[in-house]
C-alpha cells in the first residue's frame, strides 16, 4: 500500500507507527508541520505563526498538491483537531483517523468550536481509530458510527519492554510528559513520604516539557536531596532498560485513554501505582496488577504507593498477572497487525468501488457526511 500519514514527526508514537508500516514493506509518506528527527524520512509541510485552528487548514495547498503527486491509498491522520481536520479538508478517500486521548477526552461542553470541528473530522472519515474504550465512547458521543469505529490499542513491543536480569530495590520511575495533563506536582509530592521513610528508594523522571523547569524545582524544594533525577526524553531502549529493573511505575494522569507507558511498564514487570482514571481500569485494577490513587491526591498516592512497596508478594503476583494481559491484548505486533488488514481493506474497498482519491457520495456512507 501506499499510504499518507499525517502527524506530529517530532512525536515518538508517530515514530513507531511509520517505522512499523515501513518495515512492513508499505510505501509511507510523513507529512507533518512540525520538524522530526533527522534520521526519520518525513516532508515539511509550511507552518505559518498562527494558532492551531488556523494553522492546520492553511497547510492544506500544500498538502493537496503533495498528495496528488504521491497518490495514496489511503490517507492515515493522527490526533483528530490538526491533522484529522487537514486530512477531511484534503477530500482524499479512504481516510482512517486516530484520536490519541487528549483529543477527544478532553472536549467539554462549552468547547463548542472543538466540538463542531471533531465532529467534522469523524463525520468524513472511513474508518476511526481509538486505543480504549472510554475514547471510543467519547468518539460515538461525537457521532462516530459503530461500523466505521475500531477500537483497538497500540500495544507494547514485547521484545523490547521486558523484565530486565535484576530489579533494583526502591527504584520508583515516571515516564510522563512535562505537561498539566500528567500532573506531575502530585506525583512529586505523593512520593516524599516514600523517599523519607526508605533510604535505599529513589525517584527517576523521564519524559520532558514546557513544565520541567518548574518541576524541578519544585523537587528541589520537596524531596530529599540527591534522592530524584530528572533524566530527560529517553530513546526507546534506554527506557526499556530503566523499566526493566524498576520496582515501580508511577503515573498521576489526570486523563488517559491507553496509556502506552502503562503497557511499557507492565511488560516490564515495573509494578503500576497510577491514577484511578478509566483509562487505566482498562488494564489494571486496584490490587489487580495495580495500586489506585483519585486523581491530584497526593496523599493517596503516598499510601497507595506505601502498599506496593511493603508487599513483596503482591508485587510478584501483579507482575506475573500483567505479563499474561500484555500477551493476550497488548502485543504491538498483533494489533498493529489488525490495523494493517483494516487499512488494507479499506483501500481495496476504495479501489474496486470508486475512482481513486476521490471522496465518497452521500449515498456510499450511508446519508452520513
């Protein structure tokens, strides 16, 4: 297939979708606004100053003109308010959209102008891709027909996220963005009384973002000294290798459909002490692979996380449980293999029903659009 991603180039899980539909044999063109990584193929697409409602539809001469040149069969948008939208506004078809979580999770009532835009996006595309089933319900909320809606998460690389040849006692990690969404000041403060009671415990936070410099010194003047380390956006492998001797994941969303870095840790034996958010209930439960905490209570984490700690027994049990989960529905191999026959078919369908690259009439969609 040939197929036109778009998407955030500079984003990791981009990374891993393109690379692995490459791999697959598949001819994937990136286009994306923002600039990617060297090593990563990917054509520019022209960024005007302006905000991302305006921002996104003002790359659409260029985009079209890209698209007729490459000729895809099946155009692949990611994050449904700036990429969705520019791919309904390019009319190529077939169009599958992926919603990522904070694109559809967090459209309230009064967002009337993103609400009205995703439902455009939904509305024109073919097929709609969501990781979990909150945000699938958030997406028929918004008018996404059961036939065209798949709900099917990413998974982890098994053969990368696995248990590491030792685990390090007290060894508590994050792996988060930087951002208000992942409410990092709740972590910092609910791992303290941890930190103090434990001299051999420890606290790693990778991930980076617009908070980081806020965060750390808001560590600096909570935590004990020399007890945490801010290491930064950590190459696969690297964070692999620090979740494989992990004791504990940590993790205080405030909103989450499938939270990759969930699944990472639970293939890695890194035991999950995470907000109690629906997301998460997806995958783990309180005692069941996980301990709880209500979101943003900080004092809840430190008991949640005093529990995790003081059984050993329990720890062994929940990350032999999350082993078995990981293999049964959270193998990135299979389910991105899913995703493959879904695109594959959708451009066949496109292929053998309607000349290529054009949009569907009213009547093939049936009424909707």
């Amino acid at each position: 297939m040939r197929i036109a991603t778009l998407a955030n180039a500079s984003a990791v899980h981009a990374r891993r979708w393109v690379e692995h539909f490459r791999a697959r044999g598949h001819t994937v063109g990136l286009w994306s606004l923002e600039p990617g990584p060297p090593d990563l193929p990917h054509s520019r697409l022209p960024r005007a100053p302006l905000p991302g409602w305006l921002r996104y539809p003002l790359a659409l001469p260029a985009l079209a003109r890209a698209l007729a040149g490459f000729a895809p069969d099946l155009v692949d948008a990611h994050f449904v308010p700036n990429y969705g939208l520019l791919g309904a506004l390019s009319g190529r078809r077939p169009l599958a959209v992926t919603a990522w979580g904070s694109d559809l999770l967090t459209v309230g009532p009064r967002d009337a102008l993103r609400r009205s835009r995703a439902r455009f996006v939904i509305a024109r595309a073919d097929a709609v891709l969501v990781d979990a089933e909150n945000l699938g319900a958030a997406a028929r909320a918004l008018g996404a027909a059961t036939e065209r809606l798949h709900v099917i998460p990413w998974g982890v690389d098994r053969a990368r996220f696995r248990p590491g040849p030792s685990r390090e006692p007290g060894l508590l990690v994050s792996a988060r963005m930087h951002e208000r969404l992942y409410d990092l000041p709740t972590l910092i403060a609910g791992v303290r009384p941890a930190l103090e009671r434990l001299p051999h415990a420890r606290l790693v936070i990778a991930g980076d973002g617009s908070m980081r410099p806020g965060l750390e010194r808001l560590a600096r003047a909570k935590l004990p000294a020399g007890r945490f380390e801010f290491v930064g956006r950590l190459e696969p492998g690297a964070l692999a290798e620090l979740l494989g001797r992990a004791e504990i994941y940590l993790s205080a969303s405030l909103s989450d459909s499938t939270s990759v870095s969930l699944l990472e840790a639970m293939a890695s034996c890194a035991v999950p002490v995470v907000s109690d958010i629906e997301g998460n209930r997806e995958w783990v439960g309180e005692g069941e692979g996980a301990r709880l905490f209500p979101p943003g209570d900080s004092a809840a984490l430190a008991r949640a996380l005093e529990h995790a700690l003081d059984d050993s027994a329990w720890r062994e049990a929940a990350r032999g449980r999350n082993l078995r989960v990981i293999a049964e529905r959270g193998d990135w191999s299979a389910n991105l293999g899913r995703i493959e026959a879904l695109f594959a078919r959708l451009a066949a369908e496109s292929e053998g029903g309607r000349p290529h690259g054009h949009a569907p009439s009213r009547s093939s969609r049936g009424g909707r659009g």
